[in-house]
C-alpha cells in the first residue's frame, strides 16, 4: 500500500496546507533576494557605465589608431 493512500483525509489536508505555506514563503524568499541582487546592480550601476566609457574610449582609440596608420600609408 501507498504512503498517501495510509494518511487519513485530514493529514493529508493538514500536509497540503502546510506544502503550500512553505512554497509561499520560498517564492518570498527567491523574491527577497531577486530584488537585493537588483539593488546591488543599481548600486554599481556608476561603475558598469565607467567600464563601458572606458571601452568605448578604447575602441575609439584604437580606431583613430588604425585610420591615421592607413592614412599614413
């Protein structure tokens, strides 16, 4: 015979509601820290737009670099 089929209606009513508790309060956790990871990127949001800056000056720089060589030759 089958775990379930051992349980009496009411326990396994009781472990339904506790079941679904439990994943309520694990989707508020994931929630929780889904929204502190967001937080944390826009916190460093400054530093991202300085790397991205400092690429872009980079490949401008290294364009500028190849055209004067081009036109160098």
């Amino acid at each position: 015979m089958n775990n379930i089929q051992t349980l009496t209606t009411e326990r396994l009513r009781t472990l339904v509601t506790e079941t679904e508790s439990t994943l309520i309060s694990l989707k508020e956790e994931l929630d929780r820290r889904e929204e502190l990871a967001q937080e944390h990127e826009v916190a460093n949001l400054e530093h991202h737009m300085q790397s991205a800056e400092l690429s872009l000056r980079s490949i401008r720089d290294f364009l500028a670099f190849l055209s004067n060589d081009m036109k160098k030759k």
